[in-house]
C-alpha cells in the first residue's frame, strides 16, 4: 500500500506541478513569439497550427526537476547514481532540443542542428552516462533473461549506450507529429516503466527512478491539458528528445534493454515506417505509405487525428501493459 501511496502521491504532484506551469509558461511563449514552424508538406490541416507556441516540454520537464528537489529536501528521496545519470540525460537531451527549437526560431525554418553537430553532443553525452554507469559498478553485458542469454559488451556497451540514445530520442520525436501523440504515449510508457522499476529492488535507488517515472506520467498528464486536440501548445524538440532519451536511459539501468522495444512499440513502428519510406523513395523511386510518418499516413487516408492518436494510445498500452506482465510479474 505504500508503493502505491507512493505513487500516487508522485503522480498528483507532478500533474500540479504541470498545471501551474503551464498556466505561467504558455502566455510567456506567446509573448515572445516561440511559435512552431510547419512544413509545407503536411498538409493543409497541420498548417493552421503555424504559429502554436512550442517548446512546452518545459511543462514536464520543470515539474519533475521541482518535485524531486522538493522531495530531495524534504528527506523523502535520496540521489543515488542511478538516478544522478537519469536526471543528467534528462536534462542534457532538453538543453540539445532547446538549442534545435532555438535555431529552428531564430531562422524560421524545420531544419534546427545539424545531424554531425547533434551527434557529437550525443556521443558526449553517452560518454559521461557509460563512465558514470561504469564507475559505480555497473556490468557491461546485455542481458535476455527470457533466454538466459548474457553477451558481454565490454567498451562497446559505451556505443550501444549511444545507440539506445539516439534511437530512443529521435523515434518519439518522429512521434511528435498530432496534437497528444507522443504525450500520451509517452505517458503510458513511463508508466510502465515506473512499474518496472520498483520492481527492481536490487538496483541501487530503484524507488527513486520509480518516482522518476510517476512524477512525470503525472507531469505529461498535465501537459496534455493544453497538447490534447486542438493543441494550444507543442513540447518541441525540447521535450521529445529529453523523453526518449529519458526512456532510454531507464530501460539501461533496470536492464530492460529489450522490453524498450515492446513498451515503445509504437514509436519504433513510427520510425521504422520513416526508414521504409525514404529507402523506398532513394532507392526505387517509390512510395510505400501515402505520407511517413504512420500517423500521417492515415491522416492521407482520411482518418481523423483525434482517432489516429486514440487508436495509437490502445495499441501503445496494450503493448506496455505486456512488457510489464511478462517484465514483472511473469
């Protein structure tokens, strides 16, 4: 019953937290014209959120930080290393998507950082996560417990670290495409991932990462009080980058590498559908889905966006819901 409490109480506060936030955050953004630049290309929909203010992943992001600090002081939590390296990835990855939504403002264009420019930042930023992990004990294997399979990684578990990163932070921001998408998934795998982790009790501060998680499922709920359709605010680079990379990064720790996979299901569909598409149009000259990502595909299709983000958030719980029966209690 504590657990649950516990949870609770994490989830209460971080959605305050966001309301507050954003109440204060979003006349701000409108006053100093931080508005989200659409495509062309999107269509004639999407164009009529020129302007929306953006990087609202400040919402979120600033809830969690706030609550732990208040929890730290308060004598509720301690910083463990585990939790020390998951506050930095959350936010060294904002202060990248920070940066990336800047440019994109300053130059009014979609185009922010440069690929070589964000990925030596990354690669930086894994380095510190792998000396970190390492230095505190961490073991460089990845583990398939459901086979018994354990590979020793040894330095290039810095690279899969990398790996996980990147890919992690790039399929939700491909994601973040319809008013609550990656919000609501994003919710509902960090859920998940709360479950998971408080499950993990040999891991070193593993309630305070569980903490992690629930103050910001709480945290996203409240941003989804102004990103749910019609959006009166995007999270932008800031905030999906941050997510995904957050995600990542407990997936590593809790050594749920492979259930990422599961949980994050959708997003790795979304991508995955990005990739067959423009290998599709490079190499032969053709169109696999109408519009890539998944989610605008349908929307060529004629499927409504509330529907599209509906229909994505069932099949991402199903498969959250899956990953931590089997992760769990199986």
């Amino acid at each position: 019953m504590l657990i649950l409490a516990k949870a609770a109480m994490a989830l209460l506060l971080g959605f305050i937290l966001a309301i507050i936030t954003g109440v204060i955050l979003i006349p701000i953004l409108k006053k100093f014209h931080i508005g989200q630049y659409v495509c062309h290309y999107v269509g004639e929909r999407h164009l009529k959120k020129q302007g929306t203010p953006t990087m609202g992943g400040l919402i979120f992001i600033i809830p969690v930080i706030v609550a732990l600090a208040i929890l730290y002081i308060n004598g509720s939590i301690s910083i463990s290393h585990n939790l020390t390296i998951l506050i930095f990835i959350f936010i060294s990855y904002a202060a990248l998507g920070f940066y990336d939504d800047y440019t994109k403002i300053k130059y009014h264009n979609n185009k922010g950082l440069t690929i070589f420019t964000k990925l030596l930042i990354q690669m930086i930023i894994a380095l510190v996560f792998f000396y970190i992990f390492m230095s505190n004990g961490g073991k460089s294997d990845l583990v398939i417990s459901s086979l018994g399979i354990t590979i020793p990684l040894g330095w290039t578990f810095g690279l899969f670290i990398l790996f996980l990163l990147v890919g992690s932070s790039n399929a939700v921001n491909i994601t973040d495409g319809l008013d609550g998408l990656a919000g609501g998934l994003s919710a509902i795998a960090f859920f998940a991932f709360g479950l998971i982790s408080w499950n993990a009790g040999w891991m070193e501060g593993y309630q305070e990462v569980a903490i992690f998680c629930f103050l910001l499922v709480g945290s996203l709920l409240g941003f989804l009080v102004f990103n749910a359709h019609p959006a009166k605010v995007f999270m932008g680079d800031l905030g999906s980058l941050s997510l995904g990379a957050a995600l990542a990064t407990i997936a590593i720790i809790t050594r749920h590498e492979l259930s990422l996979a599961l949980i994050g299901g959708v997003f790795v569909v979304e991508t995955l559908s990005s990739l067959i598409q423009i290998i599709a149009i490079r190499k032969f000259n053709k169109k696999v889905f109408k519009r890539a990502p998944l989610h605008h595909h349908f929307e060529v299709v004629g499927l409504n966006e509330q529907d599209i983000v509906r229909y994505f958030w069932v099949v991402g719980l199903i498969l959250a819901m899956a990953a931590v029966t089997y992760g769990v209690w199986l």
